[in-house]
C-alpha cells in the first residue's frame, strides 16, 4: 500500500493549493516502527511528510470531532464508515469535507510483531504484500497476511464507503471470512467459563483509557468515568471496576462500532478489547440487521422505533 | 443489553425486564415475587459482583 503515498501527497497539495481545504488530516511517519502518527497538514511543505502504509491503523475520524472549516480526510474502508457515523450523529457537516478514499488491505497488528522477536524492533519495511522486520542482528521477511490485525484480517469493508476523490484502484472485498468466529467461540461456553474468560481478557488493564482516546465514538466533553459528580465507576483496579468501565464503554459503541481495531491498537497491555464490541456488533446484525456507518441517509437503531423490534425480552 | 452482559458471563436468571404501568400494582407485585425467587436460586452475587474488600487501596 506504500504506492497510495504519492498520490496522497500529490491530492493533498493540489486540495491546499487551491483552497478547497484548510487542513488536510493524514499520517506521518512515527518515531517508532509501526508508530505512524496522525498529522494535521495545513501547508505544501507539511503535505510532503504525509505517507500511507500498513501500520496506519489508527481511526482518524477521531480528530473530526466539532472541527469549523473545510477538512480533506484520508479515510480508509473503517474510516470512512466512522466518518458517516459522525456525520449522522451531527459532530461533522458532510460538505465540510473533502474525503480522500484508501482502499485498503488490511494493517499489520504490531503487539503481534513484537511477540515474535526477543529482541526489540527497530525497522519495518513493506514492499507488496510481503513485510521485512529487523533489528539489532536479526532480520525476517513474513507475508502480510499473517501479521494482519485480527480485525483486518476479518474486515469486509475494506473500501470506503464514502469518498470524494480514491488515492488508488478499489480492491476486492473479502467474502470467505466470519466476522463473529471469536464471538461464537465464547457464546458455546458456559456462564462461568464466560465469566472467567473476561475475567483473564481484562486482568492486565491498568485503567489508561487509550482505548476509550483512540476511539473515534468516544467524543463525549467529560467521559462518564472521569465523572465525578456522580461518581459512576470506581476509579481503582479492582477487577469489579475494571469490568465496569470495559461493560459501559462497550455499550456506548453499541450501534456504532465499525470494528476499525484502534483500542486494540491503542492498548498498551495487547488486550483484546474488541471482543466486548464485537458482540454488539453481531447483535445489531442480527436483531436489526445494521452494520454501523454504510449509509448517511440511515438512521442508526437505537435512535429508531420500528414495530417489530425484538422485545422477546421484556416480560 | 442483556445479551452483552450474558455474554461476558453474568448468569440468565439474574437480569430481567418488565414493562409495568404505575396502574398495575398486582403485575409489579407478582414480577417481584418471580425475580427474587429465580435469583436466590443462584450463587450470591457477592461472590462476584460485588466489591467486598477492595484490592487496591
């Protein structure tokens, strides 16, 4: 995907040349592997450091949020429905942005990368679909399907679903993948052996939050757990808050998560975070059939009433 | 809601939801009687649920 870079830069300058943006919200190169950082480019000279790889997982609709002016958005299959997220739910104007489309092909997961060496990592190179990793003394070449992020790996939205410009040809979707294989996994336990199995999931959380500041849903002003009047979670680590907090952050994402995988990205412990979302995405497939973010012209369905809602339910 | 919580291991017979008006104390009354009786047949929930000592200060 390192091939979009040029193409990236080139959109970007012409869009800033000719004042059809003020900004233009990309990536650049991080400090560390696999790291790319969100960039804001307001100008030629900083349109040049923008880039595009496979460790550009991070959801950048997260830095739409309440912005004035005209925005040019590179915005890859996940992006792009939490862009129309955002849209419906009024934090962004759809003609405020100019939305640059990446057909993507999945990210590499670096808490995956990391695992497979002792040592630290200090480069990694793509070239096609074939990833060479290396460090002090060491160096592997592995394809990239095999270092897909676990979300990516099973994505069936891999094209934007709303763009004004594409930065590259669109790719083929993937249609051999189940999205829920996790999530069927854990439905066949038993009640205990589910409570046990979050119980390990959240054990190493140390209540940083990244998850809850990489996510493009979470743009409440005061978050409900830095609330302290009322005081809706306890704030210690205790395995009862923990599960509390990773509960209600769950359900606010419910209808709305597009499973772009940045909490997962974002956690510094690797914990699979998604599973809780990944649940209430398949429920809202199945009892409403709604896959968040394809269509601005849908309401979402938590704020619809439909008559045959499921209500089995309520007794 | 409640398939998420179920989902991550919270018992069947712990969480239920009823739609009953202000007018209709005998439908509250019975609904009651039905909840507490299906979930004194599970463990306590302080086993769990509850935060009796906290492990951190």
């Amino acid at each position: 995907m390192t091939d979009y870079t040029d193409k990236i830069k080139e959109i970007a300058k012409r869009l800033l040349a000719e004042g059809k943006v003020d900004i233009v919200i990309g990536f650049r190169k991080g400090t560390l592997p696999m790291m790319n950082q969100p960039h804001v480019a307001a100008s030629a000279e900083s349109a040049d450091e923008l880039i595009w790889d496979s460790s550009c997982g991070l959801n950048l609709a997260n830095y739409l949020t309440d912005k004035k002016g005209k925005i040019g958005i590179i915005a890859k299959g996940c992006d792009s429905r939490n862009i129309v997220t955002h849209v419906i739910e009024n934090k962004i104007q759809r003609d405020q942005l100019y939305i640059i489309g990446v057909p993507c092909t999945g990210m590499i997961d670096h808490h995956k990368i990391k695992a497979m060496f002792d040592q630290e990592v200090r480069n990694v190179d793509e070239s096609g679909d074939q990833i060479t990793i290396s460090g002090d003394g060491f160096s592997k070449t592995v394809s990239k399907q095999e270092l897909l992020a676990e979300n990516c790996a099973v994505c069936t939205h891999r094209n934007p679903v709303i763009y004004d410009e594409l930065a590259g040809d669109l790719v083929t979707e993937q249609t051999n993948v189940d999205p829920y294989a996790s999530v069927k996994t854990v439905e066949a336990l038993s009640a205990d052996e589910k409570w046990r199995y979050f119980e390990d999931l959240i054990a190493p959380c140390i209540r940083c939050y990244a998850c809850r500041n990489a996510c493009p849903l979470c743009y409440c002003p005061t978050c409900f757990v830095d609330e302290s009047r009322p005081q809706w979670v306890g704030k210690s680590q205790d395995t009862v808050d923990i599960r509390t907090f990773h509960l209600l952050r769950a359900y606010h994402c419910a209808g709305r998560c597009t499973d772009c995988g940045a909490c997962e990205r974002a956690c510094p412990m690797g914990i699979k975070i998604r599973e809780f979302t990944k649940k209430l995405n398949k429920d809202c497939l199945e009892l409403y059939g709604w896959e968040a973010g394809l269509s601005i012209d849908q309401r979402p369905p938590l704020d619809t009433y439909k008559n045959n809602d499921p209500q089995d339910f309520i007794k | 809601m409640k398939n998420l919580l179920e989902h991550t291991g919270i018992e069947s017979g712990r969480l239920h939801f009823s739609w009953i008006s202000s007018a209709e104390s005998t439908k509250f009354v019975d609904v009651v009687k039905k909840i507490t009786a299906e979930v004194k047949t599970l463990d306590p929930a302080n086993k769990k649920y509850v935060k009796t000592e906290p492990k951190v200060a």
